[in-house]
C-alpha cells in the first residue's frame, strides 16, 4: 500500500488534514473527491498489486459516492459495484458502517 500512496496527492481534506485511504486488517477505504481520481488510484493499486502478485477481489469490492451521484469505476474491464452503506472493521472488534447521503463531518459519518 505505502507503493500505491507514494507521491499520490489526492485523497480528502478533514479537520485540515490530507487522508488517503483506510486500512483494517485486509481492508482498504480509498478515499478520493472525483471520479477521475478514484479511477486512477483504483488502477494503481491495481497496477502495484499485479506486480506484487495480487489481486483486487472484484466479488468484494464496492465503490459508494457520499453524495449519491452514479460513479463508473472500471477495473479489468467490469464496472465495479456501487452500494450506498458499506461496513469495515475497527480495532475493539466493533464494525462500523458508513452510510451515502450524510453531510455532516467525516468523522461523524461512521455508525459503529
């Protein structure tokens, strides 16, 4: 992951600070304000992991806009998943779910 990251200048601001991604465990929360961007660090991580090896699994992978518009991210020529919640772990073992359509901060976004 720290390949796929490296000189990457996207991501979002919060609480002025620049996040990219969110890792649990096996899980990864990219984290991108255009479609654009999301496409291309989809494909990096794609690119990196297929030097590596590995493989994005596309029966797990989803992709959700927090403002609800349609996104078209392409990954070995199939569009993946667009869902509207999704859930990740957290460290007490607790998971939390993030929900498409709620304006308040980032940080409140979360349900755990």
């Amino acid at each position: 992951m720290r390949e796929v990251m490296d000189g990457w200048e996207g991501g979002v601001h919060i609480g002025g600070r620049r996040l990219i991604n969110l890792r649990y465990a096996d899980d990864i929360v990219l984290l991108e304000e255009s479609e654009e961007e999301r496409q291309k660090i989809v494909n990096r991580l794609h690119q990196v992991g297929s030097e590596k090896g590995l493989l994005i699994n596309m029966d797990k992978t989803t992709i959700m806009t927090l403002n609800g518009n349609m996104c078209n991210i392409i990954l070995n020529g199939n569009r993946l998943e667009q869902v509207s919640t999704f859930q990740y772990g957290i460290n007490d073992g607790r998971r939390c779910r993030m929900q498409q359509g709620d304006k308040r901060e980032t940080g409140k976004r979360t349900e755990c």
